[in-house]
C-alpha cells in the first residue's frame, strides 16, 4: 500500500547550509496495518508524515501510495490525492472555530471524490460523529467541546472520505492521561471499522504499544544511527 525508497529531505539554512533531517532507506506499510512511529523531538517524525501526505517533498528518492509515485504529481494532483486518500489528524485539532462539530466533516467531505448526495454525506457525517462517541454533540462549535471532543470530531473528519491512509501527528500530546487513552483507542477503532491504515507518531511507549506495530525512526535511517 505504501512503499518509500531512499527518501532523504534536506533543507536550506542561511541561504547555503543543507542540512539533512530525514534519510530513509527503506520503509513500507500494508493496507489496514497500524503502526506507531516513536522517536525523539526533532528526529523528523512530523517531516516524514508531510512527505506522505504531499504537504512537502522529498529532496531524493520514491514515495509510492497506492500504485502513485507522489515525488511525481503535479501540485493539484497532490492536493486532489490528499483529499481523497489520507486523512490527517493533527495535536491541536485545527477545527474550524465557526463551524459545528457536523460541518467540520462535512467540509472535509467537499474536498473528496465522494459521489454521495448532499443528504447521503449529511448521514455518513452523522454516522462518523456517532462512531466517536459525539452523536449528541454534532451542533457544538469546537468552542462547545472539550479537548478530548475536538480531537475525536478531527478523527471523524480524518475518515470522512473513506481514506486509505490515516496520519496522526502527536493526536494526544495536549490531552490528559485519560483523555489520551479514549482517543487513541478511538483512533485505532475508527481505523479498523473504515479500513483505513493508521501511522500514528508518539514520544508515548505505553500507547505505541498498542498498535500492531512500533517503526523506530532512527532505526529506519541509513545511517542507523
Ligand atoms: P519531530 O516531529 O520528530 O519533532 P520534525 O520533523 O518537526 O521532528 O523536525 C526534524 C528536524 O527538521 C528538526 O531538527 C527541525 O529543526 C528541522 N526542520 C523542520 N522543518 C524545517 C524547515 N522548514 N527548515 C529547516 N529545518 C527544518
Ligand atoms: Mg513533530
């Protein structure tokens, strides 16, 4: 499902120093896997979920997700991609502050490739919400919501359009201990239920534990460091 092949990301600092923050030799996961990528702050965790999901490029090397070569697509080929192939679920949320928990879904679903109605996407939006626990919360405007709420209307969000990839950057480090725990069970099960395959980036050992698998990000990098 996903395949990446000596990928290295090098940035440019001060106009001339190249500094390399990620160099992969090898990397893949199956379709419906769930794995946990651990590793330290500034390892380049966030920097290889941005190369998955298109946001950047690598600077060498083959990402293929799906039967696509990512390094490849033009830039609105990336962002229709996106759309319709990956969802993402961010550490602080970024709901959409004016929005209700409902259309926070919904408005991710205008970017899919969906050919559901605008009743039949109202009903799988409902449905999401009601899979996380938020069946009696969808006219709340993330205001509304606690912490622990908002993060399960972005895991609704992130499955909207059926993806095939599901990315999460840290999705409970602002949570509490308990709040945590719900959420990455939620996370894993909303996952499982979709068919979606979930790479899930934590400093968390307890919950990494918890998915089929653990990627050590050091240990992906050619110099195995
Ligand atoms: P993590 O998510 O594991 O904490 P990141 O992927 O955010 O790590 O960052 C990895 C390294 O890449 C860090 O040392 C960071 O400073 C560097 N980095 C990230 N983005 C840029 C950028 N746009 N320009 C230069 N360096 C960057
Ligand atoms: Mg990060």
């Amino acid at each position: 499902m996903l395949q990446l092949e000596n990928v290295v990301k090098s940035y440019t600092v001060e106009g001339k120093r190249q500094v390399r923050v990620l160099d992969i030799r090898s990397f893949g996961m199956a379709a419906g896997e769930k794995a946990a990528l651990v590793g330290p702050s500034g390892s380049g965790k966030s920097t290889l979920l941005h190369l998955l999901s298109g946001i950047i490029r690598p600077t060498e090397g083959t990402i293929r997700l799906l039967d696509r070569r990512l390094e490849t697509l033009a830039e609105a080929e990336l962002d229709r991609f996106r759309a319709c192939h990956i969802g993402y679920v961010f550490q602080s949320f970024n709901l959409l502050p004016g929005f209700t928990a409902i259309e926070n879904v919904l408005a991710a679903m205008q970017f899919g490739s969906s050919a559901l109605t605008g009743k039949e996407k109202k009903e799988r939006a409902a449905e999401l919400l009601d899979q996380v626990g938020l069946g009696h919360r969808l006219r709340h405007r993330p205001a509304q919501l606690s912490q622990g709420e908002q993060q399960r209307v972005s895991i609704a969000r992130a499955l909207a359009n059926r993806p095939a990839l599901v990315l999460a950057d840290e999705p409970t480090a602002s949570l509490d201990a308990a709040n945590a725990g719900n959420v990455f069970e939620l996370l894993a099960n909303a996952c499982k239920e979709e068919g979606a395959a979930l790479l899930l980036c934590t400093h968390d050992s307890e919950l990494a534990g918890r998915m089929d698998r653990i990627v050590r990000i050091r240990e992906l990098s050619r110099e195995g460091a």
